[in-house]
C-alpha cells in the first residue's frame, strides 16, 4: 500500500492542499456553532505539512503517518490538533510497513479509539467521531470500496446537521448548535474523500 | 523562588490571559512557587499549542511536579497532549486541574507556596469547581 514514494508525496500533496482549499469553508462553520478557528487551524497544519512533504514521502506509509500527526499535533493551535495527530499517530502505529486492506481496517479502528480516549467522546456528540466512526464500518465491510466510503463520509457529516452538540465549544450553545453541519466531521469526511478519489484516480485503492 | 514547591502552569487561549493571571499569581501569592505561563496559537493568534505548554511545564518543571491551569477544550487536550511526549518519569508528576483558571491557579499556587504535594495542590483547586 502506497509503497513507492511518488505516490506517497501526491497523496499527502493532494490532501493538504484540499485542506488548505477548504479553509473558509470550515471557518465558516465553526463561526456558525464553535470559535470560527478551525479552518484556519487545519490550514496551518496542512502548511506545516507542505513545508515537510519531502522527508515526509521519503518515509514508509506508517512512519510517514505518524510525522504528520506529530507535525499537527506540533502546529495546529487548537484542539483538532491533538485530535488530528493522535488520529494519524496512531495509524501509523498500528499500521504494518507491508500491509494489506484488513490491517487498514484494524488500524483505524484503532486510531478510532485513540481519537475517542483524547477527546473523551464517542459517535453520536456531533464531532468528527460521526464521520470516522460510520467510515470505519464502510470499511469494514468493503475495505477496497474508495467510491463507497468516500460516499458514505459524506453523508455521515450531512447527518451531523441535526445532531446537538454535547463536546466542544458547540456543546455551550445547546439546542442552538442543532441545524449546523459540525466542522471537524466535514473536515474529516473533505480528508477521507480526498484520500479515496487520489488512490482511486492512481489505482492505489483497487491494489490494497 | 524554591524548586522544592510544585510549579504551576498557566495554559490560555489568549496570551493576554495567561501573563495577566500569572501577574496576579506572583502579586497574591510571591515567588516561592515555579511559575510559567504560556497563550495564544503557534501564529500568536487566539489558541494554545502543544509546543508552548512543552516549553512552560520544562520553565515550571519541580522534582514536586507541575499542575496546570487551563481555560477552555483545546488548552486541555493540548495540554494533555504536551504530558504524553514529556518523559515517562515526569508523566505522573503533572497534572492537569479541573478549575477556573484564574482562581484555581491562585488557589494552587497558594496550596504549593506551602510546599503542599501535587495531589493537595490540585485538590485545592479543584474545590473551586463545582460538582
């Protein structure tokens, strides 16, 4: 998976620029229920990112992984940051230097359950667990179905909209944070469809 | 100051926050406690970074150990953050107090003034809170 080093270097290319692209996207919602930061955030990081693409995609998927997650958890400023690290971390330790579809399922189960330790929450909060949580599943079921997942983030963070909020700052405006889609689950479901279209576009996905 | 006292760590979004409640931190309560404090995103915008707290708990850092003071959600997972990369040795000499920022970090650092244990300062503080 991901084995050469080219395609590593597109993948996280592609990725933090759609980060970077998206960033007033994600302000805007995060003015709407939050602190209005997050995309600002998520931008600084992606730029953290950039700045390190080379040693970043001279390193294997996994320790590759766990750079990024460092360089998030280093730069981000809010708490996507750890958020985000831990969620990268992770998979990068759990993920095998050689490994298959199966061992990406079971390493983002595990990086799941990391991001729910570091933010002492669980799906159903409105938070970017709705959206990783509903992509673990999608995975679980089909670990080579790119369109599917990508498919299914999407909608998983459509379905925050009329969830409360009960972590975060969005969880100090109540009933009112009902009605908004949540930032980090849309900035989730952006990472996970930009992932699943670049792989599929390099036939990454089908070999995995 | 005494590095025998438990220090304290001041983490704010707002930089402005953090050196005013160290201000009144020094002036109620003096220079016996290991103090630093640390505000504002890696652009110095509103936020807290994990890079920041590693560098105020290393400025506090006690043999007695460090409590931390933080405002809102990110401060917190950030400074957690900061104490899973400190070494393991110093991981159970820090924690994290779930008070307002600016009483409980007066009322710590009182409490640590006296060269109460780390449990005792962050009791104190945590009295503040309710439930």
């Amino acid at each position: 998976m991901l084995s050469d080093r080219e395609s590593r270097r597109a993948l996280i290319a592609t990725v933090a620029q759609a980060v970077i692209d998206h960033a007033d996207e994600l302000t805007a919602l995060d003015q709407a229920i939050g602190d209005g930061d997050h995309g600002i955030n998520m931008k600084r990081g992606a730029e953290a990112v950039l700045a390190d693409l080379d040693s970043l995609a001279d390193k294997t998927l996994p320790e590759g992984l766990k750079g990024i997650g460092m360089a998030l958890v280093m730069k981000v400023g809010g708490a996507s940051g750890p958020l985000y690290g831990t969620f990268l971390m992770s998979l990068g330790k759990a993920l095998p230097e050689e490994g298959g579809a199966e061992d990406l399922v079971a390493a983002f189960d595990a990086a799941l359950q990391a991001v729910m330790a570091r933010g002492k929450s669980h799906p159903g909060q409105k938070t970017m667990l709705d959206v990783l949580a509903p992509a673990l599943e999608c995975l679980k079921a089909d670990p080579r179905a790119p369109a599917a997942l990508s498919a299914a983030a999407g909608a998983a963070a459509e379905a925050t909209i009329p969830m409360q909020a009960e972590r975060g700052r969005a969880s100090f405006l109540g009933e009112r944070s009902i009605g908004h889609m949540d930032p980090g689950a849309r900035s989730s479901a952006l990472i996970i469809d930009t992932v699943c279209k670049t792989l599929e576009a390099t036939g990454e996905a089908a070999g995995t | 100051m005494s590095k025998e006292n438990v220090g304290i760590v001041i983490v704010s979004h707002s930089s402005d926050v953090a050196r005013g409640t160290a201000d009144m931190v020094r002036q109620m309560v003096g220079d016996e406690v290991p103090l630093a404090w640390c505000g504002g995103d890696p652009d110095g915008g509103l936020g807290t970074s994990v890079e920041t707290i590693l560098g105020a708990i290393d400025q506090a850092w006690s043999q007695a150990g460090v409590a931390i003071l933080v405002d809102l959600g990110g401060a917190e997972t950030n400074s957690e953050m900061a104490i899973e990369m400190q070494p393991e040795e110093r991981r159970s000499r820090i924690a994290i107090c779930n008070a307002p920022i600016v009483e409980g970090a007066v009322m710590a650092a009182t409490e640590a003034s006296g060269g109460a244990s780390l449990d005792i300062v962050r009791q104190t503080a945590e009295e503040l809170s309710p439930g």
